[in-house]
C-alpha cells in the first residue's frame, strides 16, 4: 500500500511543473497572443489559451525529467512518449476544469470569487481538484486507477495547489491567495 501512495504523488507531480511554467508565463508576459479567454461567457477570462498550452508543455517536460517508472505498463519508455503523455495529460487537466467554471458562471460567480455557504465549500474543494479528474482520463490508459493511487492523486494536489497559488501570491503571479 505504502507503493501505492507513493506512486500517487508521484504520478500527479508532473503536473505541477505545467502550473509553475504558466504561473511563469503569466507573471513575466510571456505568449501573450494566447492569453486569450477560451470562451468568456461560458467559462470566464481566466479560462486561456495560454493556461492549456503552457500546463501541457510543464507536464510535458515534468514526466519526461520524472518518469514515473511504473507508466506505460512496465515498457521501457522513451522521452518522446512521456512528453506526449504529458502534453495530453496536462492539456485534459486543464480543460477539466471548464465545466466547473461553465457552472460557476451560471450562477453568476464571478472568476475568481467564491461562493456562499455550502456551495461555496464545495466550489472551493472542485476548484483545488477538478484537474485531477482530467489527468486521470488519460493517465488511465497507462496506469491503473487504485483507490490508493486516486486518493493520494486528489490530497495532493488539493494541498499543492493551496501552496502553489499562495507562492504565487507572495511572488506577484496571482492577484488573490
């Protein structure tokens, strides 16, 4: 079991990367032809384009300096298959995150604001690990799903991404903790 957990961090930590290299991005300016809201009545102007391009890259980059050696079925994997592991698994985190938004927009919350109450938990706790659910569309195919791997998956990034938005913070790269 304690394998098993240990893959979990492991497996979603590349992920990280992707969201260090877009915080980047965005504090320095950097590809600003693709700061361009995806949709901004459906999904608000935080949702670009340059967010899904620059995770994926991260993500690329992450599982091919990490590679997580139980991926791909035990093959001996090369950096070209991990990097585009990665791209896909960075970009589908990413756009896991557009139904939350699309909800969040419906009923009138505005980007970056929470909500009230229980709703407002909720939103809260779906904001920090929407990404999960989407990496874990693809990560499926090449590693298996265990509740081990899936709960450690969510604490993870549920407390990294705490960590990593108040950094960012502190650092000027977001304008709310």
């Amino acid at each position: 079991m304690a394998i098993e957990l240990a893959e979990g961090a492991l497996i979603i930590a590349p992920l990280f990367l992707g969201f260090i290299v877009h915080g980047l991005c965005m504090r320095l300016g950097v590809l600003q032809a693709f700061a361009t809201s995806i949709k901004r009545t459906w999904f608000g102007e935080n949702k670009t384009y340059r967010g899904v391009f620059c995770v994926a890259l991260g993500t690329a980059v992450g599982f091919v300096v990490i590679a997580p050696p139980f991926l791909l079925l035990g093959r001996e994997h090369r950096a070209i298959e991990l990097a585009l592991l990665g791209l896909i698994v960075g970009a589908a985190a990413m756009l896991a995150e557009l139904p939350n938004s699309f909800l969040k927009r419906w009923m009138d919350i505005a980007p970056g604001a929470q909500a009230d109450g229980i709703g407002g938990v909720a939103f809260h706790v779906l904001d920090q690990i929407d990404v999960v659910f989407g990496a874990w569309a693809i990560l499926a195919w090449v590693a298996k799903p265990t509740m081990g791997r899936l709960g450690v998956t969510l604490g993870t990034v549920y407390i990294g991404h705490q960590l990593v938005s108040l950094i960012g913070y502190w650092l000027g790269m977001r304008t709310s903790a």
